[in-house]
C-alpha cells in the first residue's frame, strides 16, 4: 500500500469507530513554541506545573514518542443540551455530563492503534493519546486540516463547532499527511472575550488560566479569591460560557448520542444543598465516573459553597 492508501484506510477505520472528524499531519515544530513559553514564564498557567515540564516536548511533538513521524488526529463529539434552568443549583460543563473522557475514548483508541499497527510491519509503532501528556492536541488538529484555534483558545471545527473532544495517535508508519487549515474564521467576532465574567482573556487567543471558571473550579485545589469567586456564578464545576456564544456553536453545535461517552444532561445541573453535605463514598458512587472525580468531593463543596452564595446574593438582588 502507499502511503494515501494507507491514510486512507486509517480515516475510514476512525469514522467506524465512531469518530466524526480525522486528519493526518507530521509531527515537525509547532508554530507556537514561543507563545507557550512566555505564557508560561507570565505565569497564566497558575498551579498547573505540569505545563512547565511538558513545554519542550509540547512545542517539538517528535521528540514525545521515540521514531513517531506522524499524528492521527480524531474528534468526538460531546454537545449535549442544558438542562430547564432551576436554582439554586450547580452547573456543570457540557463535557463532564457523562463517562470520563480519558476512560471512554480508550478503547476506540486503542482499536485504531491496531489497526495502524496491522497497516506496518511487525514493529510498528502507534500509541494514543487522550488530554493527556505533552501533546499539543488543537496545533496538531489545525495542522490536520480540521480546523482552526479560536479566539477564546478553543479548537472550532467549521461543521461541529468547538464542543469536540480531541485525540491522537502517534505512529511512525507513513502515511500521507493533510493540508493544514489556514483560515482565521473569527473573523472580527470577539463574543468569546467578551462574555467571560472574570475578563480571562488578556488577549485574542491568550488564555490568563488563574482567572478562568474551568481552572479555578477544576485545577485551583485551594480557596478561590472571593473577588474571582463572585463573579463563578452558579458554576461547580468547569465553565461553557465562551463556547456557548460562540456563533460557530449556535449553528452547528449538534447533540451528541454516543453511548461510548453515556451523556446526560441532567449531570447539567447540580443539587448544591446535597454537594454541600456529600460525603466521599457518596460521591465517588455518584458521580467518580465523571470527570467531577478530578476536584473530589473537597473541591466540589469548594464549589458548591460559592455557587451557594453566589445564589443568596442574587435572589437577595432580585427580592422586591
């Protein structure tokens, strides 16, 4: 086979297992190497260490996996509507309504590396990767030609809009790669930054992670800023508000039925009095399939206490 044979045969395999979107792109530098560094010597990526060791491998993908050559990106599809407003309760980010991600995707994943696998010769080499590690997921997807970085970060696929999990799997067999998506479709738009409460983005495309919704209820592990923590609204966990007034979403934004993720958008919506007295084994029964398990029950009261004064000052606005 050649290598577009090959490819092709890869892309056909991804999509029947379930995938919606893959490309095919080499593993050179990516073009925000720099930006990543002095993002990082800022310090907008906060407690998140880890950014700081990833770094050199994030900004040269070659070097993550010995003799890789080549990235298989995948998409999945994750949107699933909000529940009927009620309050008070704790909102949850549309791509935690449901199984882990990191546990979900494994075994479609791991499915496509054997198929790569089956492609070469005996030693070839392909591992997947799922949020995790220094892969730099959304470079590597535009340079797929699957899309483009938004500017509030996220990766927007022109027919799906943002709400998409991304994966790759890297490999060292050949296979033909895909012309990169060079189109900046933001246009002029700045809904996105505009509709962040707590102002996260200095910048089109620069997240400050320290000010961020997702960070604070998710990464941050001690007490939130009580000015940054009035502004969190009702959110306990993860935060959807740049992506659900991004007008890529609005029109193409398409509900989820993937079994494999087990989506409920009733997850979408938390009881706070019951998160504020959950103990642990109640918790992990509930809901440690999900990734509310990251935080664990401390970070959730965390959240749900905020959540909950943030609640009693607006009805307290609101009263007569």
């Amino acid at each position: 086979m050649t290598p577009t044979e090959r490819a092709a045969h890869v892309k056909q395999r991804a999509l029947a297992l379930g995938f919606d979107a893959v490309g095919i792109t080499d593993l050179r530098p990516v073009p925000h190497g720099a930006a990543l560094e002095r993002w990082l010597a800022s310090g907008m990526a906060g407690t998140m260490t880890y950014m700081h060791r990833q770094a050199p491998r994030r900004a040269r993908p070659a070097t993550i996996l010995p003799n890789a050559a080549r990235a298989i990106v995948v998409t999945r599809n994750y949107y699933n509507p909000d529940p009927e407003p009620a309050r008070p309760a704790g909102r949850v980010a549309k791509y935690a309504r449901g199984r882990d991600y990191h546990t979900a995707l494994r075994e479609p994943l791991e499915q496509l590396c054997e198929s790569v696998r089956a492609l070469g010769s005996p030693h070839t080499v392909a591992k997947a990767y799922v949020d995790a590690g220094p892969v730099p997921e959304r470079e590597l997807a535009q340079r797929a030609g699957l899309g483009w970085i938004g500017k509030n970060t996220m990766f927007i696929d022109p027919r799906r809009g943002s709400f998409s999990f991304i994966a790759t799997v890297l490999t060292d067999l050949d296979l033909a790669t895909d012309v990169p998506f060079e189109a900046d479709r933001c246009g002029h738009c700045t809904r996105c930054l505009d509709a962040c409460p707590t102002d996260a983005f200095p910048e089109p495309r620069v997240l400050d992670a320290r000010r961020c919704i997702s960070y604070l209820t998710i990464e941050h592990r001690d007490e939130i800023d009580p000015a940054l923590a009035a502004l969190m609204d009702d959110w306990v966990f993860g935060c959807d508000i740049c992506q659900d007034v991004c007008p890529w979403n609005n029109k193409f934004a398409q509900a989820a039925e993937d079994p494999v993720l087990a989506l409920d958008s009733r997850l979408g919506a938390l009881d706070l009095e019951e998160l504020l007295r959950i103990d642990e084994a109640d918790f992990n029964s509930r809901y440690g399939w999900t990734p509310l398990e990251r935080p664990g029950v401390e970070g959730m009261r965390r959240n749900a206490r905020i959540a909950t004064r943030n609640a009693t000052k607006e009805a307290a606005w609101r009263a007569p």
